[in-house]
C-alpha cells in the first residue's frame, strides 16, 4: 500500500495539456483554428435550493447556469481578427444605426477541442447558442513590442462534453 503512494501517475495514463487545443467558430465568421491563443474552458454554477424543516435545513439542486469564457486572440494585419470579430459583434448591436440584431442571427456554436500529443481529439466541448458579453482589443504603446491581442468573452447557453 505505501508503495502505492509513491508511485506516481502510471506512465499508460498520459494526461491533457493545456497547449493542446484547438477552437472552430462558425464558417461565416472567418476565425481561423492558429489566431485562439487562450480559451478558457466551460464552468458552471448550479443553484443550491434550501428546504427548511423546523431547527435544520436541507439542500436541493436549482437553476443552473453556464459561467462565462474568455478567448484570447492574436490580431494578425491580415485576415484581420479586429474586423472579423467587429462583423459579429455588429449581428449584435450596430453602433452605426443603433440597430439590435436577432438572437438567430448573432449566436453562433463553437466547438472546444483537446488533443492528444499525436493531433488526435481526445475531448470535444459543444458550446451551443454563444453571444457576445465583451470585447476588449487591447491597447497600443510605444514601451512595448509584445503582439497585438484581443479579449472576447462569451456567454454559452449549453456546453456539452461529448468525448
């Protein structure tokens, strides 16, 4: 038994890296898989309900809900991501016109994928119906030769894991 605890993680059991994943948008929207250089992984809450009876209290699951996602970009100059993600955003709210968009055409699903180290999907996340909560393209600044990048969060209606 204490021979077991020392063991470690067997050597059959390769664990998910973080560096290996790769994002699908939508195909109207034009966002290659090598411009997503951070994109969070689902999380969710579930509601914890109490049922009170006399001097105690006890708990049933409620509403649950989908957390948001960050996705972090790298703006290349061209295919611009700055003006791909404006075209969603503008299925949003047009700043221009003040016009709203509808719901069927400004939420787009997104598939989630990690791989193994030989490129092989090893787990496949469904983000059904994303919108848009927030973009944020960064800043410029002459003390800095970092690369351009933009924060998108996203609000998924569901995430299904189907690996």
């Amino acid at each position: 038994m204490a021979n077991e605890m020392i063991r470690g993680i067997p050597f059959e059991y390769e664990p998910k890296r973080v560096n290996r994943f790769f994002a699908e948008f939508a195909d109207e929207l034009g966002i290659e898989v090598w411009k997503i250089q951070k994109f969070k992984r689902p999380s969710m809450k579930i509601n914890s309900v109490p049922i009170q009876f006399m001097n105690e209290q006890n708990y049933v699951a409620g509403r649950y809900t989908w957390d948001e996602m960050q996705i972090t970009f790298l703006d290349p100059i061209g295919p611009s991501t700055s003006q791909q993600l404006m075209e969603w955003v503008r299925l949003h709210a047009e700043s221009l016109t003040g016009r709203m968009g509808y719901a069927a055409g400004y939420k787009k699903n997104i598939l989630l994928k990690a791989l193994d180290p030989t490129g092989i999907e090893v787990e496949k996340w469904f983000l059904e119906q994303c919108q848009i909560v927030s973009v944020d393209f960064g800043e410029n600044s002459y003390e800095d030769d970092a690369l351009t990048n933009i924060q998108l969060t996203i609000q998924p209606w569901r995430c299904i894991l189907n690996l």
